[in-house]
C-alpha cells in the first residue's frame, strides 16, 4: 500500500494532532487502468506499403519474339541526379540526346507521360514500364515515380540498372 505521511509542527500547540495520512493506492491503480485503456483502443498507424510484385521464374523458358520487345510497347524512366527523370522509348540504335527528354515530378507529369505511353501502344497488354534509378539518385525519387505507376495503375513494370548505352547519353545530358 503506497502512502504519504506527513509530519506537521510541534510548534506551541498543546493539543497533539494526529499525522495526515494520504493513501495513493487508488490513484496508482487509476493510472494503470487509463495507461492499459489508453493502449488498447489506440489504432496505430499501418506502414503504407507498394507490393513490388516481381514475376516467379519460368521453369520452361520460351524465346521471345521481337514484336513483343517493341519501344512503343514499353517506356523507361532513368532517374538522376538533382531530382531529375528523364525518360525515352528509344532502342540502343535510336537512343540519343534529342530522344532522351527530360520530366520532372511536380504535379502529374510522371502519371501523363506514362498515359500518353499507354495510349500509343500497339500492344496495350504487353505496356511495360522501366525505372532505371543512377547511382546519383535518391530514395524519394523512386518512391515517387512507383507511387505515379500505382496511380496510373499499370501492372507492368521492371526495375533495372541503367545500361551502358543509356548511360552514356544520360552523362551527355547532364554534363
């Protein structure tokens, strides 16, 4: 039993009073009891998480054709340094500075570029989306540009190094 006992003076009163006594028990226990209701019907917020679903390995690997790799069928973002993004639908022969064009993240400019991709796409079931982030980008970049493929909600999408060829124009650019 938890409890305070305070002393009072023995100064020139005659009649001896007897000491207070504060017994704390109960508001310990109300404590405890406002802790323990306290903790069990807070709702404590759920990480927001993207499922990054990766396909499972083929067993029987088929070749692909080469209309299924068609640049109109896919668009590739490569992000860089600065907050910077630039994107192309380009193959290694087509690649160069005038086709490697540069976006930013305000607004909706990532999720319309990724439509406008989608909307010319011969094969619309086949529309894939590329990010390629640099060794200069950062993590909030990344987030962003999968958060607009969530919103544009396309299923298909692939996250890779950058390749030589497409780094050496992105070094072009960004010199």
């Amino acid at each position: 039993m938890a409890e305070v006992i305070a002393q009072e003076k023995q100064g020139g009163s005659k009649q001896r009073k007897k000491p207070i006594r504060v017994d704390m028990t109960p508001m310990v226990d109300l404590g405890f009891l406002l802790i323990t209701f306290f903790m069990f019907t807070t709702n404590f917020t759920k990480p927001n998480v993207m499922d990054l679903g990766l396909p499972a390995k083929d067993p029987n690997p088929h070749p692909i054709d080469i209309p299924y790799i068609d640049n109109l069928n896919q668009v590739t973002f490569i992000l860089g340094k600065d907050n910077r993004v630039f994107y192309h639908q380009s193959n290694k022969e087509e690649l160069n500075k005038n086709n490697l064009k540069e976006t930013n993240f305000s607004g909706i400019n990532v999720s319309k570029i990724i439509s406008e991709a989608y909307n010319k796409a011969p094969k619309k079931e086949n529309f894939t989306i590329i990010i390629e982030p640099t060794d200069d980008a950062n993590y909030k970049n990344f987030v962003d540009v999968l958060d607009n493929v969530a919103i544009s909600k396309k299923e298909r999408y692939g996250v890779t190094d950058i390749k030589p060829w497409e780094k050496k124009v992105y070094e072009e650019l960004t010199k």
